[in-house]
C-alpha cells in the first residue's frame, strides 16, 4: 500500500537511528571479548572504560535498538493492516521523546557519568540525566501505543465481528504489558531514584528498588522478542514458501504473554534477601508457564515449514528441512528468521535452567547468564531486528538492497558466531566465570594473584565467536548503509510478506478481545507482586547512600 | 486444534511437570534450595566467625568495595558452615566455586546459605555482580584444611 510521506519518514528516522548507534554497541560488545580473553590487560582501551562501554553495549542494544524498533514496526504493521495511518501527531511526539531520551542517557554514558549498566541498580549513582534519558524514551514509546490505540478502537467500531488481524494482535499484546510493565520502572526512577540522585532524599531501598526493576526487567525480554514472534507468525510461512499451521496457536500464545509475561520476575532474584523462598516457587511456576506459548510456537513453526518444505517436493522425514529457500537473496528475511528460531531453540531450554529455582544458583551471575541471552536477544531478536529494519528501510524508501550476496551471508554468519561465543560463554560460567567482570585486568592475567588458567579455553571461544559476529555485523552494516545512501529506484510503498493460513479456522471469540487478558494479568500480577512487595517490608532494613562506581565512599551533595 | 497440537501441548505439559517434580524434589529431599532470606539486623553488617560445635561454623560475611570480610575462611575438612552476607555499600555477588553457593550482598538485607565442605582445598570467592571500577579484584577464599594438620 501508499504511506504518506510524514509517517514514512517518522518510520525511515526509527529504524536508521538505533542501526548507527548499534556500530558502537557492536564495537563494545567485540572489546568485551578481548578484554574477557586476557589479550588486553587494561581498564580502558581507546578512551573507553570497560565498565562504560558494557552500559552503552546493553543500553544501546537492548533497550534502544530494541525500543525505536518495536515502535517503528508498529507503525508499520497497524497502518498496513487496519489499513489506516495512525495519528501523525503521536508519532511525531513518540519520536521527539524517544531520541532525546536517548541523547541524554548518550551524554551521561559517553561522558563517564552513568557507568552503572543498563541495570542501574542503586545505590550505584549514575547522573539524573541518565536516569531522565530512560524515562523519555519510556514515555515516547507509551505515546506511540496510545495513538495506536486510538486508531484500533476506530477500527472495532467499522469492523465489530471481524479477526483482529494477527500481526495487530500481537503488536497491541506486546505494547499492553510494555505499558503496564515500564510503570513499576518509571516508579522505580521518578520517586526513588530521581530524588536520591538529586540529593533530596538521603538514602534509597535497594532490594524495593531491584524488585520494581525486574518487574520490568523480564518482561522486557518478551517486548524484545514478540515482534520477532509477529514476524514468524505473519512473514514466515509465506516466506518459506507454504502456509501459516495454526493461527490460533499464535493468538493464543500472544493472549497468553499478557498474562505472564511480568510476574515471573523474581526468578532474576532468587539468590537475593528480602524475597522468601514460597515466593521465589511461585514464581518459577509462571515463569514455567510462559515457556507455554513458546513450545505452541517451536511446534506451530515446525509444522509450518515442514508443509513448506513438503510443498517444494521434499521426501522422507526430515527432508523438508533440506528444501527450505536458505540462500534465497531475494528471500534474504527468510534466512534472519530461521537463524534466530535456531538459536532460539538454545536460548529457550537454557532460560528454563536459568528459571529452575534452586537450579539457578549453579549459573547465577556467572558468564552462562549472557551465553543463554544472547541466543535469545543476540539470536532472534536482533536478526529479526535487522533483518526487516533492512527489508523496511529499502521498501520504504524505494531503493533495492545493496550487496545482496553479502546481505545473505549476515544471519548465517552471526548465527555461527553465536553459538561459538555462547558456547564460551556458557561452559566458563559452569567453571564459575563471572559475567559483567574486566576478567582480563585479574583473572585472565598470569601476573595477578586471582589468575585462573582454567578460564582461558572458555573465553577464548567467545572470542573467536565474538570475532565472527563482529565480521557478520560489519557485512551487515555495509548493505544497509549502501542501501541508505543509495539512489531511489522504486517507488517508495508499504509491504509485507503475508502468509495465508492452512486450515479454514473458525474465530474463537475469546481470542478476538483483549478485556478478559487483561482482567487474568492483573489477577495474576497482584497474587505474584503483593506477597514480594510484603516480603521485602519485612525483610529488609534501612536504605543506602549513593555510590560512585569509583570510590568506596558514600557520595554527598 | 487438530490432534497433533493437542499432543505437543500435552507432551510439554508433562516436560514441565517432571522439571518442576525435580525442583520440588531437590529442595525437600536433597535440600538444595535457594538462600534463605534473614529479617535484617545490624549485627550481620560486623564481620565475624564463631565455631558453634566441633564441626559447625557460623560467618557473617560482609561485602564491601572492593573486598570480602574477612576474605580468608579457614575450616577443617567435614565442617558444615552458615554464610550470612550482607553488604557495606553497593550490591555485591558470592559465589564460591564448585558449591554451587550463589548470593547477593544487598544493603539493607541479608541472605544466608549452609554449606558442607567434605573435601579439602581452596576454595575461591568471586564477587559476580558489577560492583564499580574494582569489581574484578574482589575475591576471596575459603581454605578447608585436611583434619590430620590440626
């Protein structure tokens, strides 16, 4: 279909500014590697302290990558399938806020002042600016949703029996528990954290204030992932060449997102005081239960491309999976999409040993952490991400792919790498290895006394994986700013590649409304956050000062 | 739904019963379970260790930037010894390597956690949360001695 020109520019803007703040999150997250490997032995390399450089590593790729994306694509997919531009002017606002947010916590990151990782767990002290740069980019993220809603209330009004079309679905599912989720975090930083910066209030609770965060903090990984998941749903059964399984599994698994995607955050804390042990189980047991909508999606997904591959003449029982347009370069998105349900089939069963209660003391914190998210926010997240940022970025604006044999080579490349460096990653973190550390300044350093030879195989594969996602990234970045900077071919539209489903299926009414979710995900947040929240007023005695991540001090003003 | 998906539902239905069969199993029958949580009382935020019986240890562990007190803990092989960590300042991991001993140093709480050391050797502590600029020198040791040298 036609975009008018200002939401296309709107869009355009979304998806070219994370993708160049992504080259230094990209070259931060290769430093890390070589800092981790013991090759360099030092706390700063080029200007850049290890320690600042893993904050704008996790804030620039997981939550502004992720962030400008979700609400780019959502404007793209409600305009294309309600047929109708959301309001231009919330996503004008939408867009103003969310870069200066992001200007601002760059500033504080860039300068030195925020090096506290994207966990901002107080009482590190980072510079207000930091903090108000999160909630800006919050904000203008909220404010695209409530145009979008807006435009889908129309919408109900003119089509009152009809399916909600399933990539709307799935992008107003995700947008509910962001709104509902980063509530707890703007709560977190404009009446604890703020003010503690600020110096108007003298100490802060600090187990209150993680367990706000990660109220927040899991759900954000189903707001990284769910448009991957529209993605797989809408685009890849078409893309590889069949049909859509079942399309009330995938409404049912988003409806069922909602439900518990927020309250199984504890299961980040369970070696943490403040939280009782009864707690800790409930919460494993949702965070078992959101591992529901995902095995619906591993086998819809199978069954899905095994029909495509049936359909191109496969034979045999596993001969569909041979068949499938891999190396495609007019197909290029089908191969970003497998690559990342590859590697999320790794990331998902290890995020299970990650949510297994006590099982989790034998990973927690240690290098396994990142080794599990990276195949899920590094594997289909991100080549989700990229992939249509790039699919986007040259439909919307009219100009072919640059360099489609190189643009081929990224997902398979990156999904090599990351299964060496996850591999590193993982098997260093049962040997104890501690994620988020400059190991190469101690224990990576034969002339530390904390020196420990048994990490050197483990971290020099995610070195090695870490040197193969770096060279995809890069063939990455040439395509798609040669495309950027290419010249106008075509005549600039909006498209998807639609997929049609394989059976006649009849519309379930309760998986044609959000009301009776919502009422199920607050019911459940109440029973899972009201005994934590008591708990920690029990447990837990005074508050803290603020910290400098440089000096052991507490601050004063 | 056609019989397949019902199938695969029912399949991963089970999968998660028997994972969460051995959590449950684990934590009353092996006792392996997640750190206890401790209503917080200043006399944890002083470093101490007190020998209850003849193989039993009591330590109270405080994380500070950039060290553990008291970073060295001698026992004798066959010792069972009660962690009670807390922090001084900003929030501080505890993982001793090869127990499986995993916890956080929050200020204002405390967490506790039993162990059993039935072999001797040393032991490393690795503060395994960002703790600021000195993070990665922030270790200690648990020295479990054989019993013959005492």
């Amino acid at each position: 279909m036609k975009i008018s020109k200002p939401l296309r520019n709107v869009i355009l803007f979304e998806l070219f500014f994370p993708i160049t703040l992504l080259t230094l999150g990209i070259y931060h997250g290769l430093m890390q590697t070589i800092y981790r490997s013991g090759l360099v032995h030092s706390a700063a390399e080029a200007h850049l302290d290890y320690y600042q450089g893993l904050t704008l590593h996790g804030v620039i790729n997981a939550i502004v990558l992720t962030t400008f994306f979700a609400v780019a694509f959502g404007h793209a997919i409600m305009a294309y399938y309600l047929k109708k531009e959301p309001d231009i002017r919330f996503a004008r606002i939408s867009l103003i806020f969310m870069v200066v947010g992001t200007l601002m916590a760059a500033y504080a990151m860039l300068s030195g002042k925020a090096s506290v990782l994207y966990t901002f767990y107080p009482p590190l002290r980072a510079d207000p600016t930091f903090y108000l740069g999160a909630v800006f980019l919050i904000v203008g993220s909220w404010i695209a949703f409530w145009g979008w809603i807006i435009l889908y209330r129309t919408w109900r009004k003119e089509h009152k029996t009809d399916k909600i079309p399933m990539a709307v679905l799935g992008n107003i599912a995700n947008f509910t528990v962001w709104q509902i989720c980063t509530l707890s975090v703007a709560v977190e930083v404009l009446v604890f954290i703020l003010p503690w910066s600020m110096g108007w209030t003298n100490t802060i609770n600090v187990a209150l204030c993680r367990t706000l965060f990660w109220f927040f903090g899991h759900a954000l990984v189903y707001f990284w992932l769910l448009p991957s998941y529209i993605m797989f749903y809408t685009f890849l059964p078409k893309l590889a060449g069949g049909k859509l399984y079942s399309g009330n599994a995938g409404r049912f698994s988003f409806m069922l997102f909602i439900i518990l995607s927020i309250p199984v955050g504890v299961h980040h804390q369970f070696g943490e005081p403040g939280i009782t042990s009864g707690t800790k189980l409930f919460q494993t047991i949702l965070t078992f239960g959101i591992t529901l909508p995902s095995f619906i999606t591993a086998f819809t997904m199978a069954a899905t491309l095994e029909y495509a591959g049936r359909k191109r003449g496969s034979k045999g029982l596993f001969g569909w999976m041979a068949k499938l347009p891999y190396l495609d370069t007019k197909n290029y998105m089908f191969g970003y999409l497998i690559c990342g349900l590859i590697l999320f089939i790794f990331g998902g069963l290890t995020g299970m040993v990650n949510a297994s209660y006590s099982l989790n003391s034998m990973v927690h914190n240690t290098s396994w952490v990142p080794g599990h998210f990276h195949m899920t926010v590094a594997g289909p997240v991100y080549l989700a991400i990229i992939g249509m940022t790039l699919y986007l970025t040259s439909k919307l604006s009219g100009k072919p792919v640059r360099f489609p044999n190189l643009n081929i080579m990224v997902p398979y490349l990156w999904c090599i790498g990351i299964l060496i460096f996850s591999y590193g990653l993982m098997s260093g973190g049962l040997l104890g290895e501690p994620r988020r550390t400059n190991l190469g300044l101690t224990y990576l350093n034969p002339a530390s006394s904390q020196y420990r030879p048994d990490w050197i195989p483990s971290t020099a594969f995610a070195l090695i994986g870490g040197i193969i996602m770096t060279l995809s990234a890069l063939c990455y970045f040439i395509t798609f700013f040669g495309t950027v900077f290419s010249k106008r071919k075509e005549e600039p539209i909006l498209e998807f590649p639609d997929s049609e489903l394989l059976h006649n299926e009849p519309t379930i009414g309760i998986l044609n409304r959000f009301a009776p979710w919502v009422i199920m995900m607050i019911i459940v947040l109440l029973l899972a956050y009201i005994p934590a929240i008591m708990n920690i007023s029990q447990y837990i005695g005074p508050g803290a000062q603020p910290f400098s991540p440089n000096n052991p001090v507490p601050m004063t003003f | 739904m056609d019989r397949n998906e019902i199938k695969v539902i029912v399949i991963t239905g089970l999968l998660l019963a028997t994972f969460l069969f051995a959590v449950l199993w684990a934590a009353d029958k092996r006792h392996i379970d997640v750190p206890a949580c401790i209503p917080y009382n200043s006399k944890y935020a002083t470093s101490k260790i007190t020998q209850l019986d003849s193989n039993t240890y009591q330590v109270f562990v405080v994380a500070k930037m950039w060290q553990f007190d008291p970073a060295e803990i001698d026992v004798p092989v066959g010792s069972t010894v009660d962690f009670y960590l807390t922090s001084k300042d900003v929030t501080h991991g505890f993982n001793i390597s090869d127990k499986s001993v995993n916890m956080m140093a929050v200020f204002g709480g405390v967490t506790e956690t039993s162990v059993y050391f039935d072999k001797p050797g040393t032991y490393s502590i690795v503060c395994h949360e960002y703790c600021g600029a000195g993070h990665q020198n922030m270790t200690g040791k648990v020295v479990v001695s054989p019993k013959k040298q005492k």
